[in-house]
C-alpha cells in the first residue's frame, strides 16, 4: 500500500487488510526537506512506536497476529458519490425531444 500513511495506526490498518508492505513517502519526503537525515530517522522512529502501541492496544504482540476483523471497514467506499453533478446540474437533452 502507498499513500495516505500519516500514523502508525494508519499502518497498523493496512497490514490488517492485507498489505504486506506500507509506503511512507511524504512524512519521510517533509522530514527529509525540513530536518535532513534526523527527520526522517524521527520520522520512522515515531510510526514505529505508534505502530508498536496500536498493537499493544489490540492485544496482538507480533504483525502476524494482526487480523482482518480488528479493522471496521463496513464504512469504506469503494467509489465516492460525486454529488456536486448529480444534485447541482440538469442533464443536457437532445434538442428533438424538447
């Protein structure tokens, strides 16, 4: 998985939905244009220990036990509703039918 990582967290849910790698290129890309090599070791040093105490909070004390059901994923969307066009625009219709 790549992109939209922030926390560790953010991880922890996409190794609980299947990923078998996590892309963490903007935080590290921010750390790395602001504070050099120190920022992104900070960087990777913080989602660690994030990813660490998510997993201590869920009770699983190695990745592998990190499942599935551990994530609520009944609110995800596959698509997202474009409702700017549907609500806001009438269809245009073909002039012989008017």
């Amino acid at each position: 998985m790549d992109g939209g990582i922030r926390r560790g967290t953010d991880i922890f849910k996409a190794l609980a939905l299947g990923a078998k790698a996590v892309g963490v290129g903007r935080p590290t890309l921010f750390a790395m244009s602001s504070f050099g090599q120190e920022g992104v070791e900070r960087v990777l040093q913080l989602l660690h220990e994030e990813l660490i105490l998510a997993m201590r909070l869920m009770g699983t004390p190695s990745i592998k036990d990190i499942k599935p059901n551990m994530v609520c994923s009944r609110n995800f969307v596959a698509a997202p509703r474009d409702y700017l066009s549907e609500g806001v625009y009438v269809p245009l219709q073909h002039p012989a039918k008017l």
